[in-house]
C-alpha cells in the first residue's frame, strides 16, 4: 500500500486535493487498486492493470473507464490518469515519484511475466462456481 495525496479535478472544477492509497495485492497480481477518498466511509476503489499504470509512465495508454497519461510540460512532477464512468470523468494527478516507488516494490514482489505463476487457479474456479449459489 502506498498513501499518498492526489489532486482530482471534474469537469469545469478547479482540482482538488484528496487522500488516495495505491494497494496491489499478490493474490491479483495484473491488477493493482487506486482508493481515492481513504479518510471517507466509503472511498472510490478503481480496479485496473498494473501494465497499464507502468506504461503510463512513459506514454499515454489505456481504453474505456481508465486512460494513463504520463507527466506533461505544466506539471513535469505528475502523471494522470482519467477515470471514466456513466456517472462522468475525473481527472486525477499522482506524483510520479510515487508511482514509481509503488510499481518498483510490486514488481520485486512479482516481477513482470511471473503473473501467472502466483494465481491460485483451484480458488479462483471455486469462486467463479460458487458465486451462482
């Protein structure tokens, strides 16, 4: 887990600061979770891929509910990332040292390409079967 503060903006708002936690769990090693609002009852939890927000390091990724966008000229000390929704878009700035320093104790607890072997697949079909019930 990785607490730190990001600036969120909506459209036609002036951004504003918020406590967010990046968290990756080794059970779900492609995905990692943006909480945003960790200090609320309820925070906002975006499930997206862990490749996803490492790509965005360097270029602009992603498709549908979340885009990366890596720093820009105004602020070379943030990355964003646009999340999506059919209730609107939010525009969320996170420092790149931040994300960095996250991806790089994620990726030596899974380095990339070893995903696969820390998927317990016996639970996962277990889940998968049981959700019916």
């Amino acid at each position: 887990m990785c607490a730190v503060t990001v600036h969120v903006s909506l459209p036609e708002e002036i951004p504003v600061p918020l406590p967010a936690e990046l968290h990756y769990d080794m059970t779900d090693p492609y995905a990692v979770r943006l909480s945003l609002g960790v200090s609320e009852k309820k925070p906002v939890t975006w499930v997206f891929a862990r490749t996803l927000l490492a790509e965005g390091l360097r270029r602009p990724t992603g498709v549908g509910d979340v885009l990366v966008l890596p720093r820009h000229g105004c602020r070379p000390h943030s990355m964003r990332i646009v999340l999506r929704s059919a209730a609107g878009a939010a525009l969320v700035e996170i420092a790149v040292s931040a994300v960095t320093m996250f991806l790089s104790k994620t990726f030596m607890l899974v380095p990339s390409g070893t995903e696969s072997l820390h998927i317990d697949l016996d639970r996962a079909v277990v889940e998968l079967t049981s959700k019916g019930e």
